[in-house]
C-alpha cells in the first residue's frame, strides 16, 4: 500500500510539473482532475505498462531498444482518453537561444507533444523515484 501511494505522489507531482512545462498537455477541473489522473495514470502505469511492454517486445528487440518510449507515449494517450479532463492538443515552442546556441521556434502537433510530454513524465518520474528511494 506504501509503494502505492509513493508511485500515486510521484505520477500526480510528474503529470502536474509536464502540464506546466508544456502547453499541449492541459488538464480542466483543477486539483480534482489532476489527483483523478494520478490515480488512473498510477493504474496504467502498474497494470497496461507492463503488458503493453510484453506485446512489443518483438519490435523493441527489432529495433535494439529505439520504440521502448513508445509504450509510454500510449499509456499518456490511454491517460487523456481514460478522463476527459486531461486533453492532448497541438503546441507551438517558441524557440530558445543562449550565448549563440539558437533553437528555432516550431510547432508541435499532438503526437509530438504527446512523445514530449511522456519523455518529461519519465524524467521527472525516474528523478523523483531517485529522490524519494
């Protein structure tokens, strides 16, 4: 019951740093939504992770590894169809530059926010489960 309570406080505190960090990953409903997503993305995380990781072993022994965030990127997706609060939508990154190192600003449609926004749960989720163990 510890374990999971301390993956529901990771997942809420990852969803909720990603939602503020990008634009196309955007909960309604306030505190409520975002605790209801963490339990469902604590569910997903500890029931469809591990099957959908089974499921694409084949392609992920294929391609030595590279489609292992794919499975990341459907449980976000099994998120934002699961609770109608949470909604995936099309961003635009404003571009960044520091001291000549310059990255153009572009547009990101809802897949690529989508792989964005799982890459940052991961992070933020391996960094808090490091902080925490």
């Amino acid at each position: 019951m510890k374990t999971i309570l301390r993956y529901f406080f990771i997942n809420t505190t990852s969803l909720w740093i990603t939602s503020q960090l990008i634009t196309g990953l955007t909960y309604t409903g306030g505190i409520k939504t975002l605790l209801i997503g963490g339990i469902v993305f604590t569910l997903i995380n500890f029931f469809l992770v591990p099957l959908l990781k089974i499921l694409l072993l084949p392609l992920n022994l294929l391609t030595l590894g590279f489609f292992a965030w794919l499975v990341n990127v459907l449980a976000l997706y099994a998120l934002t169809a699961m609770i109608s609060g949470f909604h995936l939508v099309p961003a635009r990154f404003a571009g960044f530059t520091y001291n000549g190192f310059l990255i153009p600003a572009f547009d990101l449609s809802v897949f690529w926010v989508a792989v964005v926004a799982s890459f940052l749960i991961g992070v933020i989720t391996h960094f808090l489960q490091w902080l925490i163990h």
